[in-house]
C-alpha cells in the first residue's frame, strides 16, 4: 500500500520524528531490536525487524485470535516499532464490542427461535399439501 511504502522510505530518525509528530509512544525494551513488540529476524537479505502485536487475552479466548499478529518485517527498528505503535493506537480506537454485549446470549437464542419457528411452518405449509 502507499502507506507501506511510505513508511519503507523513512530513515530510523524520520520514524521517530513521525511517530513523535502523531503522539505515538515507542516504548524501549532491553530486548536484541530495542523496542517492545519488535524482533529482529535474520535473514538471506540480512536483518530485518518484525513488528508483532500480542493478542490481548480476552481477545484470544472469546474470540480465537493467534497469539501474535504480525504487521510485516521492516528495514529498520524504529520503521517497525512506528508501525506497531499506530496500528495498536488504531486498534485501540476501534469500537469494541462491550463485555455484557458479548456475554448477552438472548439475542442469539431470538434468532435462533425465529429461525426454527420459520422451519417449523414452512415444514407445516409443506405437509398440508400432501393431505
């Protein structure tokens, strides 16, 4: 996408001054890429870092989410920790769906009866044909 290529041309210091300018926070790690959420990967074309964003629990168990989902490997560290802190920024802006809304079965039990009394009488039509 234009934004991936965008971001593929920026230097270390030009991702840390773009995630400056959006209010984006890169937190340190003492990890091998210096950045939380980002691993560095070896590879045939040299080092390249993975942004990788950990599934919340939550998410994971009420809704089957992968562990990690990656957001693709980058020239640079600080090209990867940029990316990972505005897609976590997105995600967390993104409307969730609340925990009584996704514990309320009711909704789900009135579709269903509406679904089988449907059944129901077109199986009712279908017999009253025959006799």
């Amino acid at each position: 996408s234009a934004r991936r290529s965008d971001v593929l041309s920026m230097t270390a210091d030009a991702a840390l001054a773009a995630a400056r300018a959006e209010g984006l926070v890169l937190p340190d790690s003492s990890g091998g890429s210096g950045y939380i959420g980002v691993q560095r990967r070896q590879s045939k074309c040299g080092t390249r870092f993975e942004a990788l964003w950990r599934t919340p629990d939550i998410l994971r168990r009420r809704f089957g989410l992968s562990h990690t989902i990656s957001f693709g490997t980058w020239a640079n560290a600080q090209q990867a920790a940029y990316v990972l802190a505005r897609e976590s920024k997105r995600i967390g802006e993104a409307p969730q769906p609340s925990v009584s809304a996704v514990n309320d079965t009711s909704a789900v039990r009135q579709g269903a009866k509406a679904a089988r009394d449907r059944v129901n009488a077109e199986m009712a039509a279908s017999a009253a044909q025959f006799t």
